[in-house]
C-alpha cells in the first residue's frame, strides 16, 4: 500500500502513472481473455500513439495512421470502444489521486497548492509579478474581458451496473493507497 507521504516523494504524476498502468494491465489481461485479437490491435494502437506522443515526428503519426486505417469498420469501432474504457480507466484514476491529495493535505501529511485568491496574489507579488500594493495585479484585473459562451455537451449516460461497477473499482484502487 502506498501511504500519503509517497505523494508528494514521488510526485503526483508518477502517483497517477502507477494507477493507470495498473489498471490498463488488469483490464487487457480482462480483454485478452475475451478477445486476443482485439487485445492485440489496441496494443498495437496504444504503442504507436505512445510512441507518436514521445516523437511528435510525422513518421510516427504516420505510422499509426496507417494502422488505424487498415482496420476495418467494425475493429475501429471496437477498438474506439475499448480506448473510451480505458479512458474511463484513467478518470476513476485521477479522481482517486485527486481523493488521496486532499487527504493527504487535511491531515497535514503534505502542503497544499495555492487555493485561494488570496494566497495568490500574495504569491505573485513575493515573485515580483506586481509591485508590494498589488496594484498592478488589480489594474489586470480591471482590463479583463469576460465574455459568456454557452455550448451543448451531450451528457454522458451509464447504466446503473457500470456505475456499481465504476464505484467498485474506484474502491478497490483507493484501498490499495489506504
């Protein structure tokens, strides 16, 4: 079990980085059970987008597009479909590190980030962002435009069983930190 001192140790992307490749190894051992076949093409995806990620290069992109393309209709939906698992994966994930932060903060085990407007300010005027008054902070904020954009985002419906489920893994992720 990893306790709360380890966050601020090991940083809390590495922190994240444990949870997921931990629950991305469970969830293809799931998969490859089911399916190999699939297991293997979305391997294969996830190594060539990791791999583009790092390089930024054409050639990589390149390489993982024509991949992708050789899929046909019904593998790219599948694995469109495993990818948004594994994307649930990930945010049930941050919310358990984001749980065990602010724990980890309430208890005094790590110092918490600026939170309030107040420290803030008081921060960047200590780094010389605004003169000791912070009235170059306030003239800034006098200046701001605030325009109001309304967009429509489809919610997100899941069945109560992937719900329980979600709950459940969110449990047993945490417990392991406890």
């Amino acid at each position: 079990a990893m306790e709360f001192m380890e966050i601020s140790r090991l940083g809390s992307k590495k922190f994240l980085r444990q949870d997921e490749s931990l629950l991305r190894s469970i969830f293809y051992q799931m998969l490859r059970s089911h399916n190999t076949n699939l297991a293997n093409k979305t391997e294969v995806v996830f190594a060539l987008s990791q791999a583009w990620c790092a390089s930024k290069t054409q050639e990589d992109f390149e390489e993982l597009e024509h991949y992708l393309c050789k899929l046909n209709p019904g593998e790219s939906l599948m694995v469109a479909s495993v990818f948004s698992n594994m994307l649930n994966l990930h945010n049930l994930s941050e919310d358990v590190l984001s749980s065990q932060t602010e724990l980890a903060e309430r208890i005094g085990e790590v110092s918490r980030e600026t939170r309030s407007t107040d420290e803030t300010f008081l921060r960047l005027i200590k780094e010389g962002k605004s003169d000791p008054n912070g009235d170059a902070i306030y003239k800034q904020l006098c200046e701001q435009k605030v325009e109001l954009v309304i967009t429509a985002h489809p919610t997100q419906a899941l069945r109560r069983s992937m719900l329980k489920k979600n709950a459940a893994i969110r449990k047993t992720l945490t417990a392991l930190h406890d």
